[in-house]
C-alpha cells in the first residue's frame, strides 16, 4: 500500500472528487446534495481512499442511538480486487467502535456475491432479508436485501 492509498476522512472540501467517484461507479449514485449532507452531519463519517491523486473507493458510515450503519461502500471498477474495500470497512469497523456502538449493521443485495464474500470474513451474521427490496438491475425480478450485522461490544 502506498501512501496515497492511505484511507482518510473526507471533508466538504471532497465534495467534487465524491460525486465525480459516485456518478462513475454507482449504479444507483448519491445527488452531490444527499453526499453534501453526509460530509456536513456531525453523526456521519465519510471514508475515502485515493489511489494517484484521485479517489478510488468510499464507504458511509451513521450513528445511530446504539448502533452504527453503515450505508454505502464503493470502489471505483478500475482499483478493485486490490484490498481497497477491505481497508474502507476496516475504518468504518474502527469508527463504530469509536462511538461505543453495539453493532454495525447493513443490507446487500442477495446477490452480491463480492460483498457478502468482504462482510462474511469481518465476521457479520445474517439477521433477515427484504424481499424483493432492491429493483431489477435489468429486465426481470426485483432483488433481496440481506440484512447483516457485525457485533461490537
């Protein structure tokens, strides 16, 4: 790892990198407004991680009363398979236990085979699935949620 790969805390001023990142990767991209919030909530952490100056990967993270969530992760398609995702979720893991939460939580979808392969190995559990939660990538069948948890405490 070098140290422009080092993750770090965003700030508004990452605004413009954060957005570009989300419109280029995401299928489902967050408006720069919803990301402006996000940097801006004293109960929210936004992680990234560069790679040549540019970012490459993100992760969000909220406090909630007792626990955390943890609301999106992102690498750029270019920069996977190279630990990115894994660094990102070590921070959020770090940040949640920071704020003394009892568990991080999440949801993915059913499918997403790269994803529930990083979270299984952090150690989450299944806690129930929404049926049908996520709309049909393509033509077809809406998706299931998986919601999975990782306790902390």
């Amino acid at each position: 790892m070098s140290p422009t790969e080092a993750v770090r805390r965003l700030a508004p001023d990452d605004l413009a990198m954060l957005s570009a990142l989300e419109q280029a990767a995401s299928p489902a991209p967050w408006s720069p407004g919803q990301l402006r919030a996000a940097l801006a909530d004293p109960d929210t952490r936004v992680f990234g991680i560069e790679q040549e100056a540019c970012l490459v990967g993100h992760a969000l993270v909220v406090r909630l009363p007792f626990e955390a969530e943890l609301q999106a992760i992102l690498v750029d398609r270019e920069a996977r398979r190279q630990g990115m995702a894994g660094r990102l979720l070590a921070a959020v893991i770090e940040q949640a236990r920071a704020w003394n939460s009892e568990r991080l939580l999440l949801e993915v979808r059913a499918g997403n085979e790269t994803a529930l392969a990083l979270y299984r190995r952090a150690g989450f559990g299944e806690d129930g699935r929404r049926h049908g939660y996520y709309p049909a990538r393509v033509a077809g069948r809406r998706e299931d949620a998986l919601l999975m948890s990782l306790p902390l405490a």
